[in-house]
C-alpha cells in the first residue's frame, strides 16, 4: 500500500509532534535521521499509519546499532482500541464454533505488516511508561505454549507486569495486541 505525498506529510507531522512531546522514550535519537528514513519507506509509514489508524500511537523507542533500524512500538496507554475482543490466531479463530470474534491478532499484524510484540519487548516498553493498566495484550506466543491451545499476554498492575495464559481462542473487549516496526 501506498499513501498519497500529502498524506505522507501530514502523517510525518504526526509522528514528529509525537517524536518531540515524548523524549524520554528515545533519547539520543534525532527527529532528522528518523525523518529522512521515514520518507524513504513508503510501506513502512503505510505500516505505522496503519497502527496509528487502530489507535496504537506508534513511537520510536530504540535504534539498533547493529542493523541500523529505529524500533517503533505502539505507545498508547491502552491496548489500541482498534485491535481488541480478538483471539490469538487464524487457527484459534477457526476452532471455536459460535460467538467468534471479527479477526485475530497474528493476521491483522500480518495485514498490517507489523509484529506483535515479544514478552522481553513488552517489559522495555513498561519501563517507558505505565501500559496496559487498564488492558491487556496478546504477546508472540512460544511455539511449545501454542502447540497445547495456549497463548500468552500481559498487563501492568499494581507497579509489575504479570503475563498470563489463556487458551488462544479467548477474546475479551479489554484485550488487544501492540506491534513493533523496524524501520
């Protein structure tokens, strides 16, 4: 997918206000180095609006030395509203018989060209702020946990972050997912 020049700017203008009121997730980091890669990935800024358009806020929140890639995460307090009261995966999906939920997590990653987050992704974005206080996400699964019906998510409460287990096929209207971006 492709966005139009104008939308393009205005998106980057989005994400630049955003940049510049949240330093303390990206310290060290410069909004022009960022800005001329975001102008250059096309389908990666399709991605991020795409995460912003289901309400994820996405930040940068890291460079990697080693690939040379800034990392963005959903920063939104909440779970994104556009991603909850969805199962884990297509086969989940499929498994339940009545009161299926509209989508599920990894295909609407996939769609979006996003990852879900890690459970070590997750606990560095708790230590960037207070998330999912309210909520909860849907973390990558380990294939062994997968494998016997579960999958795994997280949230923040009483000053920890707890990750939990749930069959794979739940869904709940206070539990989405949050994805990362490497650009």
């Amino acid at each position: 997918m492709r966005l139009s020049k104008n939308q393009e700017e205005e998106f980057i203008q989005v994400l630049k206000v955003r940049f510049n009121n949240n330093m303390d997730r990206h310290k060290g980091l410069e909004w022009k180095k960022l800005e001329t890669r975001l102008k250059a990935n096309s389908q990666s800024l399709w991605s991020l609006l795409e995460m912003e358009r289901t309400g994820g806020e996405p930040d940068v929140v890291d460079y990697d030395q080693k690939t040379e890639e800034f990392i963005f995460y959903d920063c939104v307090s909440e779970s994104p509203i556009g991603r909850r009261s969805i199962c884990y995966d297509r086969e989940a999906l499929e498994s339940r018989k009545t009161n299926k939920p509209k989508n599920n997590a990894i295909d609407m990653a996939n769609t979006m060209g996003i990852e879900i987050l890690t459970e070590a992704q997750y606990k560095s974005l708790q230590k960037l702020g207070k998330f999912d206080t309210k909520t909860s996400s849907w973390l990558k699964t380990p294939t062994e946990i997968r494998e016997l019906g579960g999958a795994i998510f997280a949230d923040f409460r009483f000053d920890q972050v707890f990750v939990y287990h749930n069959g794979a096929e739940s869904y709940y209207a206070a539990r989405g997912f949050r994805g990362m971006l490497r650009i």
